[in-house]
C-alpha cells in the first residue's frame, strides 16, 4: 500500500514515527507539504501537482494539517478524495472540528456535556454575556488560537471586561466559557482510532498555570479512565467525523466536560508517557479500513 501523510514537517515525532511503522509494516510511505501542492480542478478529472510531476497511486493519506492552513490543506485533502483515495480523516470532519464554534454547537447538540459557554459580538452584550457563564473567573479563547495560545483565565468581572474588550478591539472572534476550579489545571486527553479509546493521559499544569497543554510546559502521565468516559470520548470523535483525534476532558462536580476535539492529535507526549504504540494502531486502522473503502468502491462502481 501507498500511503502519503500531509505534513509540513518530516522531522515532527509524530510524522518520523508513523513514517518509521508503516514502512517497518511493508508499506511505501510518502511525506508531502501539502502548501507545495497544487490542483488541476476539471470536471473531467482531478489531479493533484508538486514540483512539475503528477501525485500518482496514493492509497491513503494521513492528513496532518495545521491549525493556520486548514483552509488550504484541506482542499488538498478533498481533491485526493475526489481522486477516491482513502484519508483517515476527511475535509469535511477536519474542518469541522477546527471552528471551535461550530463543534461546541454540534457537540451540544448531541447532549455532551461541555463547560457553559458564551458566544456574543456587540460589545453591548459583555456583561450579559459574563453573567451566562456564571460570572468570573471565566475563561476567554481566541477561536482561532492552538496549544493555548489566546487562551486567557479572567480572575474578576472587571479583568473580563478588559480582555473581551481588548480582543474586540482587535477584530478577533471569542468564546467565553466557564471555569472548572475543582479540575486544578488539570485534563484528559483521549487518542481515539476509528470507534475507539486506544490509549489516554493525564495533563498537569506547571504550579501557577492553568492551561496543560504540553506546548505550556504541561506534564503528562499515564491514567485510567472510566467506561463512560470512554464512551464520550468516542461519541465526541463521531459526532466530527473523526477516525483519529485527540479529545480533551475536564473532570468536574457535574461529570466529565469535553472542551476540544482535535484532528491531527500530536504523539510524542502520550506514546513516552504510557509506552503505547499509537502508530502502529493508526497503520493497523489504515491497513484495515482503506481496503475496504477499496473494495466498496469496485463494488459500486
């Protein structure tokens, strides 16, 4: 099998290592920057360039697009579906988790629980909108930003004011969301391969922090988690689309609360804190599942 991963980095731990398990599986394996690709878009055909040559034969793709070049990559990832070929995770589910927005409301939809969250854009609205979340402290996210940036903990209404204030004035679009105390900088993160939990950690902030990303200087170790939460980590990644993603949970007083879903879920921090394979279980689905998709469409075409 040709398998092709869409990544900007082949240096990342995430691509060497799925790059080093698919090839030690017998696999060929190609690294593309997707930014570097270009389509020929006719309703004849659909190919996709890079460098003057045609991408020809590719089986499956594992899309690793960043958060800055969604639009653009993942209109490469939909013309090498338009081309029938295989990606772990589709366009549609990719952009679909991006817009922070739209999965909240896409997730409060479906009943998962989620912290209360405030979405306004007159600045009229500001202290109605604090007063929805539960008042201060409260917690405000650029909808664009990643790896916790943009992310900022207000202490009191009026350091609210400010900081809504200060991102309005910058054109910005944000999201106001209660704060969980009882989860003390503390979170979950779900790897979720196809319709299940293949492994999960436990994010600690450093002293001071309340954000555990990694990228933040977060600490990561391994822990067990309950078969409910397992089973909202899976409907989380299903209601996106999603057949491999990282899903983010705060443990609260009122059950656990899911604040992202994410597409292209790093590995380094969960494989060196549990010794699980990931990879190797994201080849495994891939092997699996594009043969099928193969097989589907010889039969209906």
């Amino acid at each position: 099998m040709k398998i092709c991963i869409l990544s900007r980095n082949k240096k990342l731990y995430s691509t060497q290592r799925l790059v080093e398990v698919a090839e030690a599986s017998g696999h060929e394996i190609v690294v593309i920057d997707y930014l570097s690709c270009y389509m020929n878009i006719i309703s004849s055909r659909n190919d996709i360039h890079m460098e003057g040559a045609e991408i020809k034969d590719i089986d499956a793709l594992i899309p690793r697009i960043g958060a800055k070049r969604t639009f653009y990559g993942t209109a490469i990832v939909r013309q090498f579906e338009l081309m029938g070929v295989f990606s772990i995770n589709t366009s549609i589910a990719i952009t679909r988790s991006r817009d922070k927005l739209r999965s909240l409301q896409l997730m409060a939809k479906e009943d998962i629980g989620m912290p209360i969250t405030g979405f306004a854009h007159s600045p009229d609205d500001t202290n109605d909108l604090i007063k929805l979340v539960g008042g201060a402290p409260l917690v405000i996210k650029l909808l664009e930003g990643t790896q916790g940036v943009g992310v900022v903990l207000a202490e009191t209404k009026k350091a609210a004011q400010s900081v809504i204030q200060a991102f309005r004035g910058l054109n910005a679009n944000i999201i106001v969301q209660e704060y969980i105390k009882e989860s003390s900088g503390e979170d979950i993160r779900w790897i979720v391969v196809g319709d299940r939990v293949v492994d999960s950690i436990k994010r600690q902030a450093e002293p001071g922090e309340f954000r555990s990303n990694l990228h933040r200087g977060g600490k990561a170790t391994s822990v067990k988690i309950s078969k409910d939460e397992r089973a909202l980590a899976v409907k989380a990644a299903k209601v996106m689309g999603l057949k491999l993603a990282g899903v983010d949970m705060l443990r609260s007083e009122r059950g656990p609360l899911i604040m992202e879903v994410n597409s292209s879920p790093g590995l380094e921090g969960i494989e060196k804190a549990t010794g699980v394979d990931i990879a190797s279980k994201v080849i495994e689905y891939i092997e699996k599942e594009a043969v099928h998709a193969k097989r589907k469409k010889r039969y209906h075409g």
